[in-house]
C-alpha cells in the first residue's frame, strides 16, 4: 500500500484531527465517522472542536469543509462562492433524489406486481397507490 500523499495541514492538525476533517470533507457527518473510525461520537466532537480552534474558523462543518479544501488544494472558496456552490449542489442532489425515489417506486411496483402474481390477485391499499402512480 502507498504512503499518504502529505496535506499542508499535516503541519496544524493531528493525524486524528486529519481523518475527522476529511470525513467531513467527504460528506460525512459525525456519528458516521465515528462509527467508521471506531471511535465515540464524543471523540470526533472532541476533534472537531480542535480544529476549530486551530483554524481560527466559525464553528460550523461547512467552515471547516472550506478551510480545508484552502489550505490543501489551493482553492478560493470565498463566502459568496461557497454559497453559489452550496446552491449548485442542492439543485444536483434535489434532481438526484427525485430521480431516485421515482426509480424505488417503480421497483416497488414491480414488486407488487410478482407478489401480486404468487397469491393470485389479492392487492393492499398501498400497492394500489403505487401502482396508481405508474399507472397515469
């Protein structure tokens, strides 16, 4: 396995502060890295609240999320860019999970069809809503 690439906040941050801030950077949230991680939630708070500190930054992921991208890849991600940026993405993953629920309705809906077939018929209130939906 290859050695980590070295981030120019290895020099402020503590290998552990480093794994907490790019869970955070990769989207996570605390209670996951800490279950990713093996530690307690209490742990990454701990760490998180480190960073903070020693970034001089406002207390919020998105801040951290930020400093990071900065400070190790160079990046200007200035105030009103990180909320053209903010808003770019929320339109992206809006249209994401819409297409997604769209698609887990219409295998549900399949499904209701084959088990629908097995007991010869018989179909629940919701299976008619869902099958309704695809139906228009």
């Amino acid at each position: 396995m290859g050695a980590m690439k070295k981030l120019k906040t290895d020099d402020i941050l503590t290998p552990a502060e480093t794994r907490i801030a790019s869970g955070y950077v990769s989207g996570m949230i605390g209670k996951e890295i800490a279950s990713a991680a093996g530690i307690s939630h209490n742990t990454v708070v701990r760490h998180t609240q480190n960073i903070y500190d020693k970034a001089h930054i406002q207390r919020n992921t998105n801040a951290l999320v930020a400093w990071f991208l900065e400070k190790n890849y160079n990046l200007d991600l200035s105030e009103i860019k990180r909320r053209i940026g903010a808003a770019v993405l929320l339109a992206i993953i809006s249209v994401q999970a819409i297409h997604t629920d769209f698609s887990s309705d219409f295998v549900r809906a399949s499904r209701v069809r084959r088990v629908e077939a097995r007991k010869g018929g018989r179909r629940r209130k919701e299976d008619e809503d869902t099958i309704n939906l695809f139906s228009i």
